[in-house]
C-alpha cells in the first residue's frame, strides 16, 4: 500500500509540474496561479516538482539503473537548486531563472521566474532525501531520511504562511 501511495504522490507531483510548465509555455495564467492575481509558480518550480514526482513514480527495485536514476535525480535537484539558492542569496543572475518566459505575466516580481529561498531549499533537502532513502541501511540513515522530510514540511509551511 506504500508503495501505491508514494507512486500516486510521484503521478501528481508530475502532473502538476507538467500542467504549469504548459501553462507558461502557452501564457495560460489560471495553470500558473493558484488563483487569478496570486503569486504564479515559476518555471522552475514546476520543473523540479515534475523532476521530483518522475522519481517518487519510479518502481521500488534492488535494480541497479533504477537506484542510480533515483541518485541522479537527486543530485541534479541539489545542483541545480543550490545555483538558485545562490543566485537568491548573492542576488546574481546566472542566467537560470527564464525571466523571457515569466514576462507576459506582470505579476509585479522584480526578478521574473526566481524562485522563492525557502522553495529552493526544500529542493535541495528533496534531492538529498531522494539519494538517501533507497539506500537506509541503519538507524542514523532513518533519521536522517526523516530529518530532511521534516525539513521539508518545515519549509513548506513557512512557504504556506
């Protein structure tokens, strides 16, 4: 039953990516915003969510390209994640937040399509997780496992309030 529900969250973590990477694809704000006049969901969210729900999806194997597909996963999540975080933090554009693609919007953002920290982060602790969580072999890899989705609960209600 676990590994159902963990495959139905991977499937809707993917279709919403997909649904708001079409929406700025195709400049249709109701599949960007929650509601009309809120804050949209950047390109890159929507990317690493659909990256991320690709990994939830994936069977639960002892196959080798499986686990290292999982681990790629992860760390391309922790890469790129820690650009964003730093571009944020340095306030430097790298050249990865597709300001052309959030434009048409005119949501007010002064720096279109970067992403918010506290998503950034939760990323980066999702990417760790999911390189981590296949391979839990003793009980400070559980804990660890279990700090980091913590950590991203923490993160995201802060994103919430």
């Amino acid at each position: 039953m676990q590994k159902i529900i963990k495959t139905l969250i991977g499937l809707a973590l993917l279709t919403m990516g997909l649904v708001v990477l079409s929406g700025w694809l195709f400049h249709l704000p109701l599949m960007v915003q929650f509601k009309l006049g809120m804050v949209p969901m950047v390109f890159n969210t929507a990317l690493c969510f659909a990256v991320t729900g690709v990994a939830l999806a994936l069977p639960e194997s002892n196959q080798p390209w499986l686990l290292r597909l999982q681990t790629a996963i992860g760390l391309l999540l922790i890469v790129f994640c820690s650009f964003i975080f730093v571009s944020i933090v340095t306030d430097h554009n790298l050249g990865i937040d597709w300001p052309s693609l959030h434009i048409w919007i005119g949501d007010g953002n002064t720096r279109p399509g970067r992403m918010a920290p506290n998503t950034a982060l939760s990323f980066i602790a999702i990417g760790f997780a999911l390189m981590i969580i296949p391979r839990v072999a003793s009980r400070s890899q559980a804990r660890a496992a279990r700090l980091l989705t913590f950590v991203v609960l923490g993160l995201g209600t802060t994103g919430l309030v």
